[in-house]
C-alpha cells in the first residue's frame, strides 16, 4: 500500500471520447503531480499542484486538463485524444513540491489506450 | 537542462549473482537522486534517496552510491534473487528545480532461477 490510488487501472477510449483520470493520496501530502511514461522513453512531468494551486504545466496540449479539488484528490481530463497519447499516466504525492528534499510516492497508474 | 542516462538498459543474470547498474547525469548541481522499482504495468516504488552531501545509502541486499562531481551513481544488488526482476529507475532533482524529478529510461532487469 503506497498511499496513493488510481482510477481506472485500465482505460479505453477513442479519439472523440471524453475521460477522466482520478488520484487520491492518502499521505496527508501538500503536493501532487502527473506524470507520463511512454514506451520506450523516460518519464515526463506533466503537471504540478501544490494545496490545490498548479505551479507548473510543461507544455502539455490543452486535450488534458488537470483538476485538484482538494490536496488529497487530482484528477486529469482528457478529451479528443491522439493515439500517441496512449501511455501509463502515473500519479505521485509528496509533503511540498518547493525542494528536491521531498520524496515522493507513486500510484499504481493508469494504463491508457486511445484507438 | 539536465539528462540523465542509464547503462545497461538490460540485464540478465543467473540467481545469486552480484551485479551493478549504473546511472549518470549531466548536471551535478544536482539535490538528491533516487533509485526506483518498476514491476511490469505498475506504478513507481521508492528504494533508495540519497542526499546530495551523502555517499551512500543501504538497504537490505541494496546499496547506492553517488558521486555528485563526476555525475554518477551506482546500485548494487547482493545475492540476486528472481524477485529483483522489475526495471530499476534513476532519477535526480535539481537544486534550483525544487520537486522536479528527471528520470533516466531505466534498466530491465531479469534474473534467472
């Protein structure tokens, strides 16, 4: 049990669809990301929140928007997907997001398809 | 803007054996770096951080070192066991980049009964 909680493990969707990716971190954490792991490449940060305020985006196309309710719940929706964004989108918590000294703890991830 | 590089990006070996994957990045300046387990289809465990101003860190059959000038670190696994198969991620996060994590593309390891 990490403390961190995904939904849907498994999700397929076509390209018109409209989804949504949902987080819950249950570590009392302050700080909550998204990231994107493709085959074959390294993981890439999408998005930061920190007390429900996002502090970072890197260039992420506008078919994903993230959601953060509250610290404890991060959500991603996705709408008019590509194919290239099938991947594993993994969600991570830590206590702070302002220094490295924070370690952080991974969902299981959701496991993207996109026909 | 940092890069971080994992050498082998495979590995098999038989049961018991000692082995060392390694990881390099090009930016020293550099606040922590973690060793990762990946199992297949699954989320990210934490095995190891070390702080920048530390050498190394143990756990168990698991040790990681880091030399912050030379950009490099290195884990060791004793006694493999074929439970270890998973992929091993390396990541660092920078001094002025806060939380941020980069993360190298990982070894795939398999060890054999």
């Amino acid at each position: 049990e990490t403390g961190v909680t995904q939904t849907p493990r498994h999700l397929v969707m076509g390209m018109t669809n409209k989804k949504s990716l949902k987080c819950e971190q249950h570590l009392g954490h302050n700080a909550m990301y998204w990231y994107k792991q493709s085959a074959k490449k390294p993981l890439e940060l999408m998005f930061v929140y920190s007390l429900e305020e996002r502090v970072e985006n890197n260039s992420v196309p506008s078919r994903f928007s993230p959601e953060c309710p509250n610290s404890s719940h991060l959500f991603l929706h996705l709408h008019t997907l590509q194919p290239e964004d099938s991947a594993l989108y993994l969600c991570a918590s830590s206590l702070h997001h302002w220094t490295g000294s924070y370690e952080q703890y991974f969902g299981p991830g959701t496991r993207l398809t996109v026909t | 803007k940092q890069e971080v590089t994992q050498i082998p990006a495979a590995l098999s070996v038989p049961e018991g054996e000692n082995l060392v994957l390694n990881c390099s990045f090009t930016d020293s300046a550099i606040y922590n770096l973690q060793w990762f387990r990946q199992d297949p289809g699954k989320g990210l465990t934490s095995l190891l951080l070390i702080q920048s101003s530390q050498r190394e860190q143990t756990s168990g059959r698991l040790n990681a070192s880091l030399d912050k000038s030379s950009g490099r670190s290195t884990l060791y696994i004793a006694a493999s066991q074929p439970g270890d198969s998973a992929t091993y991620l390396c990541a660092v996060s920078g001094e002025t980049s806060g939380s941020r994590l980069t993360f190298g593309e990982g070894t795939q390891l398999t060890v054999n009964p």
